[in-house]
C-alpha cells in the first residue's frame, strides 16, 4: 500500500498549549483514519479514530479532522499536559487491508 | 480483560543465528497481526491472519521469516538466520472485526538486536 506522511517529525509545546499534527495520503480508497500513542517501552494505543463519512471527531482534549477530497487528517491536542508527552501515529486503512501507519511524531510537553 | 502478550521481551542474537517470537492475543480476537517497528519509524506489517489463514504476507521477506498461527490462537514469528537490519521491534496486533472496521490491540513488543 501506499504510505501515509506525516508532519512534523517532531512537535515541542509548553504545558496549556494546543498541539497539532497533519498526515496526507494518496489513496483514494482509504476509509479508516486511527491515531495512536506510543509510549516507552510499550505498544501502540488507539486514542482516537474517524472513518471517511465523518469531517471531525473530538473526545474531551482530542480532537480528528478529516478532509477527504484534499486527502488530509490531522490531531489536534488541546491543553496539552506532560502525559501527553508521547509519539503519535496517523494510520489509515481500507477494506481488506491492514492499517499503513506513518513515520511518527514525538511531541514533548514540557511545564 | 487480559492484554496482547508477547515473549521474550527482549532478545540479543548474533547474524545469522535464529530467533522466534511468540503472541498471544486477546481471547476472542480473530485476526492477528505481526508488525516490524525500525527505531524511529512506524510499524510496518509483516503478516495478517484471520482465524489461522493468511490474509496478507506481502511484505514478510520469505526468504528468512516465517509465521504461523496455530489453531488461531497463539502464534510464531521466526527468522533465519538473522540479519542486522532485522533489529526492531516485533509488535503482535489483535482485532476483533478486521483490519479497518476496529481498534487494533497492541501488545509490548519483542525488541530484537543482532549484532
């Protein structure tokens, strides 16, 4: 499958500050769209997802937008605090097919 | 509910030797994944079972890697013999409707040097 980029590679914001990370991809099939956190030492954990008939999703300080035609997802963080300190994957995913992640991001909060 | 379990959790080896992981996925979960995460990138899948079949092994370098799922339960990733840029880490993945219609359970890894 095609990859996903994501941007920036990495991502420093003081404590209360809002934080945003953008993936593109080029497949028009995609229709599954999840985030996930990784922390040291640990696996992969899904924070938040969207499918392709949805624009925007949120979940308390989270937040997914999806824009289908330029082919665009992105997180947004708002109120940032030092657990959120972490790298976070964009993945997308179609029918049939296993989830293509992106490269990561490494977001540092710091108080 | 318990978690993905993998073992070992860390393994050293030379080139050239073998090595084999094993997963256990959560109870219930049909479909079992096998990803490589290189130290600065995101995972990138190997294999994809569902039940104890085969759904993708695209990408699995057949020429030293081989998985298996026994029973479509448990299952084994081996490589032989190794080679130095197979250090990563080795994530087991488990879901319970397939690959894109839910959440995708992680366990901790089996993070592999070869010198």
């Amino acid at each position: 499958g095609e990859n996903v980029e994501q941007h920036p590679s990495t991502l420093s914001v003081q404590e209360g500050d809002s934080a945003v990370i953008k993936c593109t991809y080029s497949d028009s099939a995609s229709n599954y769209f999840p985030w996930y956190k990784q922390e040291l030492g640990k696996g992969p954990q899904l924070i938040i997802d969207i499918r392709s008939n949805v624009g925007e999703k949120k979940d308390q300080r989270i937040a997914v937008t999806l824009n289908k035609t330029a082919k665009h997802f992105s997180l947004h963080i708002t109120e940032t605090q030092p657990e959120d300190s972490a790298v976070y994957f964009c993945a997308r995913g179609e029918a049939g097919t296993a989830l293509i992640f992106g490269k990561g991001t490494t977001l540092s909060v710091s108080s | 509910e318990a978690g993905v379990a993998q073992s070992p959790r860390y393994k050293i080896i030379e080139k050239r030797q073998s090595v084999a992981f094993w997963c256990n996925p959560i109870s219930g979960h049909a479909t079992l994944y096998w990803y490589q995460q290189i130290l600065g990138q995101g995972p990138k899948l190997l294999i994809q079972f569902q039940n104890n079949g085969v759904v993708d092994d695209s990408q699995l370098p057949k020429d030293r890697f081989s998985a298996e799922r026994l029973k479509g339960v448990d299952s084994t990733l081996k490589i032989q013999p190794a080679k130095l840029e197979d250090s990563a880490v080795y994530l087991c993945a488990s879901s319970h409707r397939g690959a894109n219609t839910g959440e995708l359970f992680f366990g901790e890894g089996s993070r592999l040097t070869v010198l």
